[in-house]
C-alpha cells in the first residue's frame, strides 16, 4: 500500500487524474494530521496493507490542517466535503465515488466492497 500527503506532488486534482484507471483510491480526510479517527484508519488499513495492495489500493491522508487552500476547496466542491469531520472516501478506478464513511471504514466492508466490482471480478480472473 502507498500511503501520501496530498501536498507531496503536485495538486489533489492533479493525482486523482494520474490514479484514474491505474488504482482505487481512499481519501481518508481529517480535521487535522492528530485527528483520532485519523490515527485509527491508518491503524487499520496498516494491519491489513498486503489486502489494499492486492486491490490496486492508493491510500491519500488529507489532514485538512496540511493541505492547501486549492486543494481543500476541491475536496468541498467535488466531493461536498466541509472543513470539519471526518471522511473516508472510496474511489473506483473510474474515480466515481463508491464508498463513503464518517468513521473510519472498515477493512472488511472496504474489502467487500471492491471485490464486488465489475473491475474486480475481473482481476480476480485474470490473475
């Protein structure tokens, strides 16, 4: 699993066009990087690392304390998300929104989830 800052490497924008058909992606969003929600997703989607890599998972930690002010305003206008709570945010490779949580979510529901779409299926089969 890669994990990232949205700040690292050019725009939010800008990475979720790069991961469109390549990978699924997890923005995982928090009022700030101490957030316990946060540290608890992290907690989670670590334990279970070879299951998001397995999936073509990129996971994206967007503490909103961190990111830019573009980025933050792209998070609320395309995925009507507010500058407080928490999010966990399920993307297909189609990057259509598939999933979404104001807990942090559940590997098993994640898991699910993914291996219940088409593209998944398919994967599974050519692998």
């Amino acid at each position: 699993m890669h994990s990232s800052q949205a700040q690292s490497d050019g725009s939010l924008k800008e990475k979720l066009t790069r991961y469109t058909w390549k990978k699924r992606v997890l923005l995982v969003v928090a009022p700030s990087s101490t957030d316990e929600q946060l540290r608890k997703q992290q907690e989670m989607l670590n334990k279970q690392a070879s299951g998001t890599q397995d999936r073509d998972m990129e996971v994206i930690y967007l503490p909103l304390n961190t990111i830019s002010a573009s980025d933050k305003d792209y998070l609320a206008n395309t995925f009507n998300i507010r500058q407080s709570g928490f999010y966990s945010i399920l993307l297909g490779k189609d990057g259509g929104e598939k999933l979404r949580s104001q807990t942090p979510m559940d590997t098993d529901q994640l898991f699910s989830t993914i291996d219940a779409m088409p593209m998944r299926k398919q994967e599974t089969r050519n692998k």
